[in-house]
C-alpha cells in the first residue's frame, strides 16, 4: 500500500509540473515557470524516494534523494522571492 502511495506522490508532482510549465509556455508568467520547475524537483526526489525505499531498500539514500528537493524549493524561492515584480 505505501508502495501505491509513494508512486501516485510521484505522478501527481510530474503532472503538477508538466501543467505549471505548459501554462508559462501559453502565457509566459515567470512565476508559472518557477513554480513548475520546483515541481520538476519534487517530482524528482518522490521518484527518489521510491528508489530508495521500494528498489533499493538496502542501500541509503536519504541524502540523494534530498538534493532535488532542496534545490526544487530553492527554485521556487528565488522565483517568490526575487523575481517579484
């Protein structure tokens, strides 16, 4: 069951970012884009998180599958942040 749990966690993020990023190629608002592109991270790190806890549950990998989630919050900060009109 949390096998299910982690993968819809995974395709629910990829389709979040695919939507966010399809929308800043229609309308070209930069939040649009930061926003998928941090999605693009999550995505990337839930898919981690699987790899890490379903394919591979002898080895650890906490910290690699941290590193996309941090840099996808640090995306989504910048964009917030300073690139604010």
């Amino acid at each position: 069951m949390a096998t299910a749990v982690y993968i819809l966690c995974a395709l629910t993020s990829l389709a979040c970012a695919v939507l966010l990023l399809r929308g800043y190629g229609r309308r070209g608002v930069r939040l649009l884009l930061w926003s998928g592109l941090g999605f693009v991270g999550f995505a990337v790190g839930n898919v981690m998180l699987v790899m890490d806890l379903v394919v591979l549950p002898e080895r650890d990998l906490a910290i690699f599958r941290s590193l996309p989630v941090l840099m996808g919050l640090a995306v989504l900060l910048y964009g917030l942040v300073w690139d604010a009109r």
